[in-house]
C-alpha cells in the first residue's frame, strides 16, 4: 500500500484520527491505522516522570514526527536550514492539552530528536484511544499528548525591534 492509499483529506467516522494543516502544501487527516501502514516504524524505551504518577515506563512504536510531517510538505524552503529552523508545531490532543515544539527538534540538520506519532504503547494498538506524541529525550511527560486531534505547522514571524 502506497502511502497516498494511507493518507485521507475526509475524517473517518468511528475512528480516532488527527488534522495536519498550516502552512502545508499538503492538508492531512490521519488515523492509527495510516500511521502504522504509511511509514517505517520506530521504537522508543522511555521512563518520564509523571507529576501525579511519579516515574512511568513506556515502550511506544511508531513513525518518526518528522517523516510524517514531510508528507504535509511545510511552505519552506528545504536546503534553505534558517528557513527550516523558523517553522513551529502546535500539537493538541483530545484531552485539551497542548505543546509546541520546532521544526529544528525533529530536523535532521539540527536536533535530529526522534520525536514518535505512536501508534502502539506497551504492545497495545492505539486505534481506539488515537496516536500520542512521544518525546523519548524528555524527563518529564507534559509534551507527551494523548489522543492528537491536531498539528499545526506555522512559521514564527517574529521581527527583532
């Protein structure tokens, strides 16, 4: 199955899924299930420290953030890194929580963070509750979203005064 076949611009009923919009060429709604056919997976041994829970231990698969979002073709320029490095994620999941993150994270040039769309935590498949946002160099879970019901890419137009 191609990844075009995995990628659908209409929300599924029934089924967990999430937007990508912004500034993107290309505008995405993706489940669990397309996350899981549409890019390699990877998987993440992670222990973060959960404010009410204390230390959680999690084994999470999925695709890479940055893989994913690539698809959605951001409106930079790609050999242009400066134009890359100004380029944020908003990130929100069904629970009303929210974390942005940039672009230089997950950009191979920069960071190169393996920021994970997980589509399965503890061997368990996420389709029902949808796929969380895993950032496995993080100490402490509050940019781990459960069930994303959005990304949105946009470029910081900040100007120096």
């Amino acid at each position: 199955m191609s990844r075009q076949d995995t990628v659908s611009h209409a929300r599924p009923t029934g089924v967990a899924s999430f937007t990508v919009s912004g500034e993107i060429a290309r505008p995405l709604t993706l489940t669990v299930a397309g996350l899981r056919e549409g890019w390699p997976q990877h998987r993440a041994e992670v222990v973060f420290d959960c404010a009410k829970d204390g230390p959680q231990h999690h084994r999470f698969e999925g695709p890479l953030l940055h893989d994913v979002l690539r698809t959605a073709a951001p409106a930079f320029d790609p050999r242009r890194r400066k134009d890359r490095s100004r380029f944020l994620l908003v990130i929100s999941g069904g629970d009303g929580h929210h974390t942005a993150l940039s672009w230089a994270e997950i950009d191979p040039d920069f960071a190169n963070s393996a920021i994970l769309l997980a589509t399965r935590c503890d061997d368990t498949d996420l389709d029902p509750e949808g796929s969380q946002l895993v950032v496995p160099t993080d100490r402490c879970g509050a940019r781990y979203i459960s069930a994303i019901t959005a990304i949105r890419v946009h470029a910081s137009h900040m100007h120096a005064s």
